[in-house]
C-alpha cells in the first residue's frame, strides 16, 4: 500500500546538504589546526632556554584540550587547542601560560563575523522600522 504523506524533513543546522562547503570546512579545519601546531611550537622554541634543576625542559607539551565548535563565516568549524604545561612553576606567580592569539580559550566565532553580526543587527532593526 502506498502512503502519501504532507511531512516534509528539515535541514539540520549542523548537516551539510552541499559538497563544496564540506571540503571548504575540512580545509578550514586542517589549516587552523596547522596554524595552531606551528604557533605552539614556536611558543616552546622560545622557551627552550628555561631548565629544571636536572636539565629536563621546563615548559613542556601537554596534549590537546577538548574539541570546540568555533562559528565562521562557513559555518562551524570544530578545533582543539594545543596544551602547553609548566613543570617547574612554583606557584601561579611565576607560571608560564601558553595563550594561542589564533584561538584564545573563550573563542566561539571569528572576529569577522563578530564584527558582521552588529551589522546585521542594525541592518535587520533599520528594516523593522521601514515596514512600519
């Protein structure tokens, strides 16, 4: 027996329907990952110089921190930050902290569209007053 049926089934907002904009996430996803790889590692290059009493390096890698959605102008882009520990602080005075420019720990979109959204605002707020 064959049914008819009037449900239709809504996009996702995390789906991708649309090849190109997957491969263009996947990229963004390998360069930002990149880029944060080669900014903490010119971070330790840095701080090679720093010791432990017994010669081991001071300011180590730590693994990765927990996977985030960071929201672009392609939609969102899931990342995880680079850790870096300090072996030898004795307090939090004296600690070292790795602090990515790329991908600051609060991030949750791009500075481009944070500095889109107020225009959007504004441009969305300007039409409600058109109408009227």
């Amino acid at each position: 027996m064959n049914e008819t049926t009037n449900v239709l089934r809504l996009r996702q907002p995390d789906e991708i329907d649309d090849p190109l904009t997957d491969v263009l996430r996947t990229g963004a996803r390998k360069l930002l990952a990149q880029a944060i790889e080669i900014e903490a590692e010119t971070f330790l290059a840095e701080m090679r110089d720093l010791k432990l009493a017994d010669g081991r390096a001071r300011i180590v890698r730590h693994g990765h921190g927990s996977e985030r959605s960071i929201q672009t102008a392609i939609g969102p882009v899931p990342v995880s930050r680079v850790k870096i520990r300090d072996r030898g602080a004795n307090g939090e005075v004296d600690r070292v902290r790795f602090s990515s420019s790329i991908l600051p720990k609060w991030a949750r979109r791009t500075q481009s569209l944070d500095a889109l959204l107020p225009v959007l605002y504004l441009r969305g707020v300007s039409t409600v007053f058109r109408k009227r």
